[in-house]
C-alpha cells in the first residue's frame, strides 16, 4: 500500500467515510497514519465497582440494567443516566446532550468506561463516573479485556469514534510491509532515532508511555527536520537559480533622504539598515526578514532600501496586504521622495482600466521607480524593465508563492524585503521563517508615548464610554473592538452590531460612528475605513478586520469588547492601532473572563508593552497550535512537534539540515521526500 494511496482505498474506509475524514484534513493513508493521539489513556487493568473509590480515575467495565431519559434548560438539553452492574456493585454514567447514544444506550449493553468516581448528585451515597475520557459500548459477549492497555485517544467526530480509528490505525500499520525511511541513515543513526516503523507503532500502540516519549520525540525530530530541510532548499535554490543584483555603496539619495528625515534611526534601525545595506550589495540574492512591533520604524528602513535599488539604477516594488495601507504607504512615499526625484505610482483596484494600463507602460519602460499596490503587483500584465528590490509588507498574509510570484517579474533575481510587525518567539521565527535571515527592531523611536492599558469588567463600560466620549469631544477618534459581528443564540459575546446600534442610539447619537467587519464588500469597507482616516467619522465599530488596517494618529482610544476572546499577540496588534500620534492613548479591556489564563492574558497586557515578550507568554498560555497557518499561509501545520517544548528537538533538527544541504548524497535522499510528503507547500525547490 503507497502512503500516498487516497483514504478511501484503505480497508473499511470506502467513499462516504472518506469524505467524513476529509473534514478532518485526512485526504491520503499517509494522513492517517500522522493523524496522531491527542492523548493516552492507562485501561491496563479494570476496576471491580465494588472497589471503586471516590476522586480516583477508574476503568470499569459493566451492563447496562436501567437507562433514565430527561430535558433540562432552556435549549431542551437531552440528559441520559444509565446504571451500570458488574456483579460487585453499580455506578451511574450520565452523557448530556449526546442524541447520537440515545439509539445505542440500551439495557443489556455492555459499557467499557474510563473516568473520574464522585457521589452522584442526590444519589444517597450513590458513585458516579463523571468526565469521561473514553467509553465504548459493546455487545453483552464482547471480551473487554482485549482492550485493556494504554489507549490512544484520538481528535474524533460523532460519525468517526475513537473504535473506528483504533481499528483503521491497526490495520493500516499491519497491511503496510515496511513503512519507507525518510531521514538519512547516518542522521538517524548520530540522533539515536527510533526506526520509523516502530515510531509510528509507538505512537499509536505503545506498550508503555517510555516508549510514547521515544516516539514522539523520533516523529517531531522528523517533522522538524523536513521543514527546516524544505526551508534551506528553497533559500539555497532562490541563491543558485538565478544571478543576484550586486548593489552599489550607499550614494547621493540615499544620503539626502538619510539628511531629510525629520528624526535620527534607532540603534536597531541602524543595525537592520546596516544588515540589508550588506545583503544588497552582495551579488547572493538577499532574503530578509525585518521583524519590529508595531510603530517600531520599519517602513522607512523599506523606504530606504527601496532608495538604495532606484539610485542603482533599478525599480522597486512594495506589496501591502490592503488597498488602503498601500494608499498611506503611498501617501507617505510621495510626500517623502518627490522633492528627491524620484517618480512613485500606486497599482490599486480603484483605477480605471485606462489608469491602469497607463502604469503598466510606464513599469515596463521604467518611467517609475517605485510602485506600490496590493496583490495586483503579481498579476499577469505587470511587467518591470528592472526589477530590484520586493518589499512585502505583514508577510504571514502573502504565501511563499505569491511572493516566487513577485520575484519573477524580474529578468534578474530581485532582492526580497519582508516586513511584519507581528513579533514571533525566536523558537517560532526559526521555523516559520527558515528561509529567511532575521533583523530584529525592538526600540521604539524616541516620543513615541506608550498606550496606557486597563482592564475593567462589564458593569464599568457605562464609565468607559463616558471617557471615551470626553477624549472625541477633545477631537480625538477612537475604535470599539468586538468578537463578533452579529448577535448570535449558541453566544451571549457581544457582537459589532449590537454594540454599534447600543452607542449610536445611546451616548455616541450624534456622534458620526461607522461599523466595519468581515462580511462587507471590500469596496464598502475600505470606504468607511476611508471615511475614518480622514476624520469624518469619530467612531470605529469594529471586528479584528481592523487589525492590520489603517494610521490614524488622531485616534487615541480603543476599547475590546469580551478582550478575554483574544489571543495575547492579536489584542497587541489591535492596541497597535493607537498610540500613533502626539496624544495620551487609552486601550480599555472590557472583560468577564473567569479562568485562570484568561485572568493571566489581560494582566499580561495591563503590565506589558512589548510585543516580544507578549508573543512568549501567549506562545506558553495558548500552546503553539497550528501556528504556521496564521503566520505564513503555505507552509504544511506541524502535526506532532510543538516549538515550545521542542526547543532542543528543534535546534537538534535544524543542526541536522545544515548537514543535508552540505551533503549531496543526503541531499539526494531527502528532495523526493519533500516533494511527496509535502507537495505544493515546497513546490518551489523544484521550479526551474
């Protein structure tokens, strides 16, 4: 059987459950054998109910003698008891709102049970089994102790229960003879790897949770080794591919737009000027990454090397994520760079057809040096004369191929500029952006005032508003963040809508207020997002759509709604929005979070300001998840490892790739395997 074989072609599997798996991201066996625990649970041996004791985690196995059926609560919720006997005493199990069981429950039915013995509610003195963790029901004759041992429990649905991926793991791991090796034996060997049969036996039957951890710690120590491998090739393959454009020494713009900038650059500015100031004039085609918070100064550390290719005698171009940060990063450029000569022109979907085509002419003849749009930059039509220098602005919105896109415009390999001011762990921008060299801009430009933070809970928000009218009436703007954008019945979250109808009714009423979200047309948001930078509107309702959006530095005041919703990095990114200006800005954090981390989250943001640090503690609070998603679309989820806990697994499988790429034989090995396990997320290594 070929890992690469589709899902439904495996024993049990067929048509129907094969798309029930592809809502699971589970297309190919080779995504089911990597479809792997979220956790274990120890059945190896069952506990008689006579003998069971309360607060313990048990494993009992018994049948069902009576089965009780009610409702409850507003929303009708289904509650099943069933008593359950094995001859030594009897339990209660109780499932809440699980219809599916309904048809399964039934007495004489047999139940296999893990989970926690408490005194029932009301029951006399009566055991429990509450929370859980796994159950099965089974026929009256089915021998419960083949299940006994250390369980894996899967990520499941109601149609794919933990016994169907039980049983279709096992048979696909017996029906595969060898399962094919993908790291060279030399690494394996230096590593001290489990093979990677046993591997995947170990993760999905271990024997015992030792041999979980040498498991685990062989599939991460995979799965980290081939990124990093997919990550350097692509760098290494950008570098040889093509010839790089040797830059020359800084000259007479450089030096007069240096001399025109109305503050002197930051030590790390300097230090990342110098970084790229060194890449370009090397004839290896540079690729930086600038990471700096928010307000950090990075766009005029872009705005110079962009300077630095125009008196090179080439053209540059800028890629922003939304039409209206390339208007401003267009504003801004003008007024900068015209009274040096230098010609700047802005590719929007606002243009006419003639407008456009215009500049299209104009690029190919290189009567611009800098154009700066959104992802119209890397449609077809747009061609350079000479291409020298992409910057891309906010990365992890632009995939790795989009940005190939960009860079193939030039008959030349241009130099690529990555700008983001999400800030990311060291751990995290050694993965995500392996194929990137990494400047790091920490200060914050002298005068820039810090934004006050406070957390405040939902019977202060009459106060809150209050004070945000007084800042309004002082002729500041300010912006309203909400989880959602409509009320909804499964939520009792506030939502844009409601809270715009509630302020524009109520204290904000005559007041111009403006509501942007998700579910408006591009064309209408960017209006009102429009509306708001020039001062018309006052009020901002908003979702996170605003989170990477628009300067304003009029604007000295947010408040977030349900801030407990929010991830520590995304309410930075929201806070970000202010504090751009001369004025004392306020972030309020509206809240009703009743858990410890959610507790923890908002006097993390009450106490912190930098956004490196906010980015550790949220990587701890949160766990690192599929990080790689949000951060740079293209590049596969990690299934296994976790960069938190995985730090020496990491620094061991990056250690173990710079080998790869200085060993052609080892090289030779691990390319197919990229190009099979990972398919159009490495697609680049092999374009020629």
């Amino acid at each position: 059987m070929e890992l690469d074989q589709d899902i439904q072609y495996l024993k049990g599997i067929g048509p129907k459950k094969a798309q029930l798996l592809k809502k699971l991201g589970i297309s190919r066996i080779f995504d089911m054998l990597t479809h792997y625990p979220r956790g274990y649970e120890d059945q190896s041996s069952i506990t008689p109910i006579g003998e069971l004791k309360p607060g313990e985690k048990s494993t009992i196995s018994g049948v069902i003698t009576s089965l009780q059926e009610k409702r409850a609560g507003r929303r009708n919720m289904l509650i099943l008891t069933a008593m359950v006997s094995d001859g030594t005493g009897f339990v209660q199990i109780t499932w809440f709102n699980q219809r599916f069981l309904k048809a399964k429950l039934k007495p004489g039915k047999k139940v296999f049970a893990t989970g926690k013995v408490e005194f029932a509610f009301g029951g006399q003195g009566q055991y429990s089994m509450s929370q859980l963790s796994s159950f099965e029901i089974m026929d009256a004759d089915e021998d419960e102790t083949k299940g006994l041992g250390i369980l894996p429990i899967y990520p499941s649905t109601e149609s794919l229960n933990q016994k169907f991926f039980r049983k279709s793991i096992r048979e696909l791991l017996n029906s595969v003879d060898t399962i094919p090796e993908v790291i060279p034996e030399n690494i394996a060997n230096r590593y001290r790897l489990l093979p990677r049969g046993d591997a995947f036996w170990g993760i999905h039957f271990p024997d015992s949770f030792a041999k979980v951890k040498q498991a685990r710690n062989r599939l991460a120590f995979e799965e980290l080794y081939l990124i990093q491998c997919g990550l350097m090739m692509l760098k290494k393959r950008t570098q040889e591919k093509k010839q790089g454009i040797r830059h020359g020494l800084n000259s007479v713009i450089v030096d007069k737009l240096m001399g025109s900038l109305p503050f002197e650059l930051t030590g790390d500015q300097r230090r990342a000027w110098n970084d790229i100031c060194n890449d370009m004039e090397s004839s290896v085609p540079m690729r930086r990454l600038v990471q700096g918070d928010v307000g950090s100064g990075k766009t005029v550390i872009a705005m110079l090397a962009l300077i630095k290719t125009v008196e090179n005698g080439y053209q540059g171009a800028l890629m922003a994520p939304t039409e209206i940060l390339a208007r401003q990063h267009y504003e801004g450029f003008v007024k900068q760079l015209e009274p040096l000569g230098v010609k700047v022109a802005l590719l929007s979907g606002k243009l006419t057809k003639k407008q456009r085509e215009q500049i299209y002419e104009e690029l190919a003849a290189q009567q611009i040096d800098i154009v700066i749009g959104t992802h119209a930059l890397i449609q077809e039509q747009v061609s350079f004369n000479k291409l020298g220098l992409v910057v891309t602005d906010e990365q992890h919105r632009f995939g790795i191929n989009q940005r190939a896109e960009l860079e193939k415009k030039g008959t030349l390999m241009p130099d690529v500029l990555v700008m983001t001011a999400t800030p990311i762990p060291r751990t995290m921008t050694l993965t995500v952006y392996g194929d990137l060299d990494v400047s790091l801009i920490r200060e914050l430009p002298p005068g820039r005032k810090p934004v006050r933070t406070f957390v405040r809970t939902l019977d202060r928000r009459e106060l809150i508003y209050k004070f945000m009218r007084d800042e309004i009436s002082k002729g500041r703007q300010g912006y309203v963040v909400c989880p959602l954008i409509e009320d909804s019945e499964e939520s009792n979250l506030l939502s844009a809508e409601a809270v715009y109808d509630e302020l524009t009714h109520g204290i904000f009423r005559d007041i111009p207020c403006g509501l942007v979200h998700g579910k408006l047309k591009q064309k209408d948001k960017e209006a009102i997002m429009q509306e708001f930078y020039e001062g018309h509107l006052k009020l901002l309702v908003a979702t996170t759509v605003i989170e990477v959006g628009v300067n304003v530095p009029n604007a000295s005041m947010m408040v977030i709604e349900n801030a407990q919703q929010f991830g520590l990095a995304q309410l930075h990114q929201l806070r970000g929005r202010i504090g751009r200006g001369e004025y004392s800005s306020y972030c309020v954090l509206v809240t009703d979070g009743k858990t410890e981390v959610s507790k923890e989250r908002m006097r993390i943001m009450e106490t912190t300001s930098d956004g490196f640090v906010l980015a550790e503690e949220d990587l701890k609070l949160r766990g690192p998840g599929q990080f790689f998603g949000s951060m740079q679309h293209g590049l596969p989820d990690l299934k296994i490892a976790d960069v938190l806990q995985d730090i020496d697994i990491l620094l061991e499988a990056r250690r173990a790739a710079i080998e790869t790429m200085e060993n052609r034989v080892d090289l030779d090995y691990v390319l197919p395997i990229l190009e099979l396990q990972y398919k159009e997320h490495f697609m680049n290594i092999t374009d020629t």
